[in-house]
C-alpha cells in the first residue's frame, strides 16, 4: 500500500434524535444531543485510516480547523485513529459545525457551518506529502477551486477520488470539468450524478459521463446497492447487504474512504466497490459518523 491523503473538511457533529424532521418554520423538540466528529473529509480520512491499518499504508488529512477546542479535539481525534495530521491548517475561522436531526426511521437532515473549511489553503500542503500521495480524496465541502488547485499538484500516477458531494448547483461548470478530467474515480449518488452531468457540459445519463470523462463512475443507491460504469459506460451492479438501518450519517464517506483505502492497495475496482458497501452497510447499524467497522476485523 502506498500514501494516500485526503483534500476536505473537518467538522464536529452535533447530532439530536426526533421524531421527525422539522419542516420550514417548525420547531421539533429533541431530549438531548450528541457530539460526535465529522465533515466529509475527515471522515474519509478516519476511514481510510482504519482500512488501512492491517496493510501498514499510511493516511494524512489535509484540512483547516480553528484556534478552538473543537479544532483541538478534531486534531487530537485525528492522530488518535492514526491520520498523520502534518498537514493540517490552523485559521482564525471557527472549527466548522455540522447540526444533523436523525428522525425515528434513520433519515437525517444536515446544516453545516463551514468555518474554517472554506479557508483551506491547496498551497499550504506540504510539497513531500503531495508528491509521495499514490491516492488523494476530494469532496465537495471546501472551496472547489482549491480542491482542483491540489489535485493539480500530485504526480501524474496518483489515483484521485472524487466524491461529488453534496452536489454544488452553482459550482463552476469550468473548474467541475477541469477537476473531472483528473479524476480517475468518482463517487455520487444519483441526484449528484445529475447534477454533475449537467453542469460539466451535459452529459445524458451515468453512462454517458462516464464515457466523457474517461472516468471510472461509481453511483451509490442507498438500499439499493451500488452501480459501476466503466469508461466505456458498461455497467456493473453491487447489492448492499441487508442490515436494520440505525443512522445512515457519515455511511458514504466510509464507503468512499474504504474504496480509496482498497483501491490503493491494489484490490481490482470490482473487489473494492464490493468491500465498500459491506463496511457502508454495517456503519448505517450504528450511530455517528466516524464509526470503526474495522475494529473487529
């Protein structure tokens, strides 16, 4: 296995339990709440950590966090599951928060307060760490043309991940397909797909933007399992394990973080996707977002 880094967000979750999720302009009464760690790319990074410890690979975070005691604890999180954090920016923004509502039947609802995301610096990542990445991750919670300002710098051979989420109606349909034609793995559901195909340059249907961008194009179903169109637009179908469904928070970010993590060691793409939806399934069994499905393993 070689190095593998992700480019994203670190929040801190504040999660409540409701009955059901509030509509505009109501209030839900919840008992209490829980704080757990978040944001897409530290929950990636906390995944690919943790797949990777049996092959020994190592896993840094290149994110931004405040000059607070969210940020102290998201590091000390960090370095406590086994992600190097050399490359981890301070900023004078807050720790970016995410408050998620998690409704009687494990649907969520998220409103996140970037923070210190959006001052995330593609510059500031250390030259070493960039030029030894063989996998970087990206999503779509920190500025979008400092993800492709990153993407930009590591070596021709690394594998990049794109996980388009969540999809970003305004996003620069330039900066989008510059960062989709160095993507070598992306990563949506169907509502992001669409969004994406629509955006950089109209692509009609998963199959059509994956023959456009030469991408492997992986579309997440939920329940339903997982798609696979190869660059040729062939598609591959993956059922998802049958589980009771306790909290579906953070399910895709381990499922991308697990991808990564098993592409990089050398599984075929097939073997990956497999593996990636077993641990996405036994992660909506639990509650949070960082859960350690690997632990056991």
């Amino acid at each position: 296995m070689g190095s593998i880094i992700i480019f994203g967000s670190v929040n801190v979750d504040l999660v409540s339990r409701v009955t059901r999720i509030a509509r505009p302009g109501e209030t839900v009464l919840s008992a209490s709440y829980d704080i757990y760690f978040g944001g897409k790319g530290a929950n990636q990074a906390v995944a690919a950590a943790r797949a990777a410890r049996a092959a020994g690979g190592s896993v840094a975070m290149a994110g931004a966090i405040g000059q607070d005691a969210f940020g102290n604890d998201c590091a000390a999180n960090f370095t406590s599951a086994g992600v190097d954090v050399s490359a981890l920016q301070r900023t004078t923004e807050r720790t970016g928060v995410a408050f998620i509502s998690v409704d009687d039947t494990a649907e969520n609802a998220i409103t996140v307060a970037s923070g210190a995301n959006l001052r995330i610096s593609a510059e500031a990542v250390p030259e070493a760490l960039v030029l030894s990445a063989s996998t970087a991750i990206f999503q779509m919670e920190v500025p979008l043309v400092e993800t492709l300002a990153f993407a930009q710098r590591l070596p021709d051979d690394a594998t990049v991940v794109f996980n388009f989420a969540p999809a970003d109606e305004g996003a620069d349909p330039a900066v989008l397909t510059a960062m989709l034609d160095r993507t070598d793995i992306f990563v949506v559901n169907e509502h992001e797909a669409e969004v994406a195909g629509r955006l950089a340059g109209g692509a009609d249907g998963l199959a059509e933007l994956a023959r456009r961008f030469g991408v492997q194009l992986v579309v997440t179903l939920g329940a339903a399992g997982v798609d696979l169109y190869s660059p040729d637009g062939a598609r591959q179908h993956f059922e998802a394990p049958k589980v009771a469904v306790v909290d579906t928070t953070g399910a895709g970010d381990l499922f991308t973080g697990t991808l990564a993590t098993r592409v990089d060691e050398g599984m075929s793409l097939s073997e990956a996707v497999a593996a990636a939806a077993h641990a996405a399934s036994i992660a909506c069994t639990r509650p949070g977002a960082q859960v350690d499905v690997f632990a056991e393993a």
